[in-house]
C-alpha cells in the first residue's frame, strides 16, 4: 500500500509543471513576488521574517498529498478540501512544513499537532467523541485540492485551467484523491464540507460502488462548525462501530 501511495507523490511531480499549467505558475510567481527571498511574511516575532503588523502569509506553489503518516491500521480517511497553512502562528515554520509534505508520506502527524484551525478543531471534537486514540494511530487525512490555498480558498478557481488533452489541477486531484483512498481500504470516510463531498459523485454511507467503507458527510469545523461537525463526527463513528462488530 505504502509504495502504490508513493507513486503518487512521483506521479504529481511530474505533472506538476509550468508547461502544463502556465496559467497557474504565472499567477503564484505574480503572487510570490512581494515575499521577496525568505518567502513568507510573519509577525510572531522570533523568526527572520517577522515584521511588527503583518499577518502571516507564505508563498504559494507548493502542495502536500498526506497530513499524517500512513498508519499501519488505518481505520478511517479524512478528506477537506484545501491545504490552509499548516503552523498558523510563524510564517516560516508554515513554509517549512509545507515544503517538506510534497516530496513523501510525512512523519509528523499534523492532524494532531494543534498548528492549526483544522487540527485544533479536529483535536477537539474527536475529544467530544471518546475517540482521540483513533485520531492519532489510526487516521488519515488529506485534502481534495493538494495545491495549498492558505486560509482561504479562493485561489482554486485558477486552478481549474484546462488545456487539450491535459486534465485540470483540480480535476487530477480529485480523481486522485479518490484512488488513494481506495488504495487505503479505510472502514470509514469523512468528507469535511461542500468541496470535499464532491468526492465518490456525491454519494455518501453505503451507497457507492468504490469499496466497502461508509462515507460519512460532515459540516466543515470551520467558520462556526465545530458543534456540527462534531455531531457530524459522532454519527460516521457509530457506523464504524457497527461495523467493527460485523467483523469481530
Ligand atoms: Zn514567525
């Protein structure tokens, strides 16, 4: 499983290139132009590149496929739909982390670091739901569109540049993400928001032809979601539960 997941890191990378996407490389070289050398900008205070009022924001470009480590069991797979900064208090430690997540299955687990909104929010609400060991041995998670957006996700529009014969960026990762998580086998897929549940044709629980885990449909946790998302949450581990039993 592990090298079939390898090969799409390889695969991303050679498609990945300003001949088939030069709209997108124009508009993040255009974008990346006022971050200057160091590439981000900051205002924690401790880093080179931190300036007094500044918000923290980095370069774009760069992409990661898998927030954790591919667990040896993994149980359920976590899908949203686009990478936001991944240490959201320094800009330069973002960066980093976001470099280092394209070239291979990360070791750290940034689902369970707490860096940012969306680990936060998912620390939390696997809290509410008892079930916080699952979250960090035996869950997956990646994000529908693998090119990061920042904190918003706006900039995916341009990522929907079509040329002949080529397949847009965010045509390829969806279709992707989905054979990653086929590969994977999970007992239980959880779609965080309106983009991510675009997956497996919108289809959800059991009725879907792509294996036998139930795709749970859940409230984003952001931008006021947490209490819904963490019932949201619940419902989808009630079902793995079920089916845990099924299989003893
Ligand atoms: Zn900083």
């Amino acid at each position: 499983m592990e090298n079939k997941i390898k090969d799409y890191y390889s695969k991303f990378e050679d498609i990945y290139n300003d001949k088939n996407y030069p709209k997108w490389f124009q508009f993040t070289n255009d974008h990346n132009e006022k971050f200057g050398e160091l590439g981000y900008t900051c205002n924690c205070r401790f880093c080179p590149g931190s300036r007094i009022n500044a918000k923290l924001e980095h370069e774009l470009g760069h992409y990661a496929i898998l927030q954790t480590p591919l667990h040896e069991d993994v149980k359920i797979v976590t899908v949203g739909n686009n990478n936001s900064w991944f240490d959201e208090s320094c800009g330069d430690k973002a960066l980093k982390a976001v470099k280092s997540l394209k070239d291979d299955i990360p070791t750290r687990n940034f689902y369970t670091e707490g860096k940012s909104g969306l680990s936060k929010s998912l620390i939390k609400a696997f809290k509410a739901a008892e079930a916080s060991q699952l979250l960090k041995n035996n869950t997956v998670g990646l994000n529908r569109t693998w090119l990061q957006t920042g904190g918003s996700s706006a900039n995916i529009s341009k990522m929907k540049e079509k040329r002949l014969g080529i397949p847009s960026l965010v045509d390829t990762c969806h279709v992707w993400t989905e054979e990653i998580i086929t590969i994977i086998k999970p007992q239980l897929v959880l779609l965080l928001g309106g983009e991510a549940q675009k997956l497996f044709n919108n289809q959800k629980g059991d009725a879907h032809e792509k294996g036998s885990f139930f795709i749970q449909h859940c409230r984003h946790p952001s931008h006021g979601g947490q209490a819904e998302f963490t019932k949201d949450l619940k419902d989808g581990l009630k079902e793995y539960e079920k089916r845990k039993s099924r299989f003893l």
